[in-house]
C-alpha cells in the first residue's frame, strides 16, 4: 500500500489505468493529462512506459503572464464576478 494515498485515490487509479489500457489497445488514442501535483499520482500511473512522452510545463514567468493577460484583454473577454 502506498502511503498517504487515500481509498478514493486508489479506486481512481485503478480506473483510470483500466481506461488508459482500453484505449491503448485501440491504438488510436492520445492522452492528455495534467496535474499540478504529480507528486500526488500512484506511481502505477507515472512509471517508465506507461506513457511515450512526459512533458513537463512550468508556471509561466512575470513576462509570459503579462503577455496573455494582454491577449485576453485584446480579446475584450470579461469575467463578471
């Protein structure tokens, strides 16, 4: 059993890999799926193989947010609270 990982978390993996594994058979799929807390997934779902690629993309820096904040605004998206 890994530690700290809850019922829930477990039930959810085992889903989730028999999903993955359904769809792989297929061989016509892509997935994405992204996280904030890798560290948090069941090393089941993160180990060599399971996936051909890992792409880690880091929180944008003062810049990049900058630059998006001024594309939505070009965009004149508002978001009412």
């Amino acid at each position: 059993e890994t530690p700290g990982i809850s019922m829930e978390s477990r039930m959810l993996t085992t889903a989730m890999l028999t999903a993955i594994n359904d769809l792989r058979r297929k061989k016509q799929s892509v997935f994405f799926i992204a996280t904030n807390r890798l560290r948090a997934f069941d090393s089941a779902i993160t180990r060599p193989g399971r996936f051909d690629m890992q792409l880690f993309v880091g929180t944008p820096n003062l810049n990049s947010r900058v630059i998006q904040f001024e594309k939505q605004l070009a965009k004149g998206v508002v978001i009412d609270d």
